[in-house]
C-alpha cells in the first residue's frame, strides 16, 4: 500500500509542478485531478465534457433528474471502468490500426444510410469533434478485443448446458419470447466480508421495501444502482428470454408483467429486477425453397463472359433434355452440391447470398434462371419446391449455443470489471464535485 501511496504521491507533484510552469490561463484549461486510477488521473475537465454528453442525452428521455452529485459519481465510476479496461489492453499489447477505425466508421455510415462526409457533419452539429469521435470508437474496439481475449474466448459450453437451454425454453408454459427488464444491483466486492455482505443485503432490502411503497424504480437505480446500466434508470431493455441471465431465468419466469422481484444474491452482489413489459410467443412460420444449381467460378482463365456463355449452354441442354443432375455433377464448381446433382436442400430466408435470394425467389416452380452473378461466380438456378415452414424449434437449436454464449459473456464481463476494479488502486479525490 506504501508502494502505491507513494506513486499516486509522486504523480500529483508532478502535476502540481507542471502547473506551476505554465500560464494561469493553460492551468484552468487543464483544471485538477479527480480521480487517480493506478498510474493515470481523471482531470475534472474530461468528468465535465462527460458529464454534458450524459445530461444531453438524459434529458431527452427523462424529465426528473437525480442530483448533479449522484450523475456525476456513476459517470465517474463509468470513466474509471474504462481507464482500467485500456491499462490492461495496453499491458497486453493490444492495439487498434488505423484502417481498423477506417472501416468502423464506413459501416456507421452505410448502417445509417449516410456518406461520411454527412456523418462527419451530423456530428460536428451534435457538438462531437470527429477526430475525438475516432479515438472513441477506437477505445470501444480495443475494448472489445480485450473482453473477447480475457473473458468470452475462456467461456466454456457444455451439452448439458445446451440441454438445459432449450428444456427451459421449449417448455415454458408462458411462450414468452422477450422481456423488458429493470435492474438494480447493490454491489459486494470479491472477497467480501460476511458484514459487508449483510450492510448490501440491507441496502437491498431497504430498497425494495421502498418500490413496494410505490417508488419510482428507475429513479432509485439511477440513485443507488451499482449496475452498468444505472445512468438508464436500469434499463435493460428488450431481452428475448433465450438471453435472460441464468441468474434471473428461475424468477422472471414466475413474474407478471410490472411486478419486482425480491432481492437475488450471487457472487457480485444483491440484484433487484422488475419485469416491465412481455412479449408473447408466436410460432415463426418461414417460407422456405427447396432448389438446385450449377456454378461457374471466375479467375485469371475463366472470364465473366465465358462464364455466363457455359451456363447458357448448359442452360439451353437442359431445356432440350439433358439431366440437371447430371450436368451439375460434371460442370459446377460448388463441389458441395454438385455431388448431389446441385442439390442445395430446403434453404431459409438469410441462408444465401441476397443476390441468389432474389433469383431463386423471381422463378416459378421448375423454372430455370438466366445466368447471373454473385459473389461467388456465375450461376443458374431452378427452384423445385416451396413451402411453410414452422422453425420455432429448429431456430431455437440453432440459436442455443450462439445465446448460451451471450448470456454467460455478459455474467462473466460484469465479474471480471468488478474484480479488475478491486484490484486497482483508485482513489476519487473530491467527495464534492462541482456542476460542469
């Protein structure tokens, strides 16, 4: 402890010296220290221009606002979670390239349905310069990278773990297939003592008797929620019920809509959740085609015009008599179909490429296409059947390890910041911080 104190000691007379080098001008630009985190601070100006975005955007969905201390403590404790997020990236030698943010920004862009020179702008109206919008997002990438090192590459998935899922979500009697939840945690730290465990089980406790009485939940979450999603009154939002925590599974389960769960224990502290809004399940009934091909690739020998000339022949042999299956099997590249003369089994909507979707979907029963390109080369195509497929099930299957995945990400990440956190040395160092 020693140790730290004396480098945390060390840091700010460094920083005291540097302000006393420069204009009185420069020193209110760079204002102080409001929180030193390991071997790096907080400067109240960065906590400022933090705590104006959050305002802004909080006052769009929210009319009452907690005091300017309470928003100001839980984006403080949001900027050293991700301060020791990027220490530790940096420890390990992770890195974001330029090209990296490059493409990050181009799919925003496209995701919007902009140019960048208008998302530039759009930001650049919002008050976001965008070379600061660029290191973001590159924090939030290299973050990411981090997470999927540290956590989510070390999540194991078991059978049992598959089996489980789909017992609970193929016989739960409600056909739930998604739920608005609100969250309050009361944090104990790792190792906590059996009094720290009682003064949060306390806390909680106070807590719910206090929504009982008619309190408003997302106030008290902005107040005295330990959560990562505080600052939004806790809201979790729309969560389909294959992705509930594992945690909360057994208790939203037995909840109506609007009513609160009594306080849940496990490793990180006492959760408290309100189940605000269902959505029911209706069976998903896809349209799916059954259908064959045959594929030419194009490369330095076969050209685009080749390719297509070869499948009008075998287009116009087919037409005369000739086997689809057979010529499939001695002319297509698609190795994997050719085999069975084309074949490519039932296909559902998202299983093809756009370009082969919309083809196939454009032809009647038995019909065979004009060649067309995609991606992969140059194809013709003859749809076989069509049919109405209920894939409730079939989805679920497909989607149980995918979703197994993202709900033990999420438990594992909370863990790993809450155990990143305790062993940091943080110190806050104004217990009274002004207005921006």
């Amino acid at each position: 402890m020693s140790e730290r104190f004396s480098t945390s000691s060390l840091l700010l007379l460094l920083c005291l010296l540097l302000f006393s080098t420069i204009s009185p001008a420069a020193v209110k630009e760079l204002d102080y220290i409001v929180a030193i985190v390991n071997d790096d601070v907080i400067a109240k100006s960065e906590l400022d221009n933090k705590t104006r975005e959050m305002l802004a955007q909080m006052s769009q969905k929210r009319n009452n606002l907690p005091p300017m201390k309470i928003i100001q403590e839980q984006i403080l404790e949001r900027m050293i979670a991700k301060r020791l997020q990027l220490q530790a990236a940096n420890r390990l030698g992770l890195s974001v390239d330029d090209a990296t943010v490059t493409k990050a920004i181009a799919n925003i862009a496209e995701t919007n349905n902009i140019t960048l020179l208008q998302l530039r702008e759009t930001l650049e109206a919002d008050g976001i310069r965008f070379p600061l919008f660029r290191e973001q997002l590159r924090e939030d990438i290299l973050i990411n990278r981090l997470k999927q090192k540290e956590v989510i590459n070390r999540i194991v998935i078991t059978e049992q773990d598959i089996k489980n899922f789909l017992a609970r979500e193929m016989g739960s009697s409600r056909q739930r297939t998604a739920v608005r939840l609100l969250h309050i945690l009361i944090a104990t730290p790792e190792g906590a003592s059996p009094q720290d465990v009682q003064a949060a089980k306390k806390r909680a406790m106070e807590i719910h008797q206090e929504l009982l009485e008619g309190g408003d939940f997302s106030e008290l979450a902005i107040r005295h929620s330990d959560g990562r999603q505080a600052l939004e009154g806790g809201d979790l939002g729309w969560v389909e019920t294959s992705r509930i925590p594992s945690l909360f599974t057994s208790v939203v389960d037995e909840m109506e809509a609007d009513t609160i769960s009594t306080p849940i224990r496990n490793a990180s502290g006492f959760h408290i959740v309100k189940l605000a809004e269902v959505k029911g399940g209706q069976k998903m009934i896809i349209n799916q085609t059954h259908a064959r091909h045959i594929l030419i690739n194009t490369n330095e020998i076969v050209s685009d015009d080749e390719a297509r000339q070869r499948l009008e022949t075998l287009r116009t042999r087919i037409i005369n008599g000739d086997g689809f299956e057979t010529l499939a099997r001695s002319h297509s590249d698609d190795k994997a179909s050719a085999i069975k003369g084309g074949d490519l089994g039932w296909t559902s909507p998202g299983d093809l490429v756009p370009q082969f979707e919309e083809q196939m979907n454009a032809m009647a029963i038995d019909q065979i296409s004009q060649p067309f390109k995609t991606q992969f080369g140059w194809h013709i195509v003859q749809p076989l059947e069509r049919r109405q497929h209920d894939s409730t099930e079939e989805v679920l299957k497909n989607k149980a390890r995918q979703e197994i995945q993202k709900q033990k990400s999420e438990e594992a990440i909370e863990l790993w910041l809450r155990r990143l956190r305790d062993e940091a040395y943080v110190e806050v160092l104004l217990e009274e911080l002004s207005p921006p």
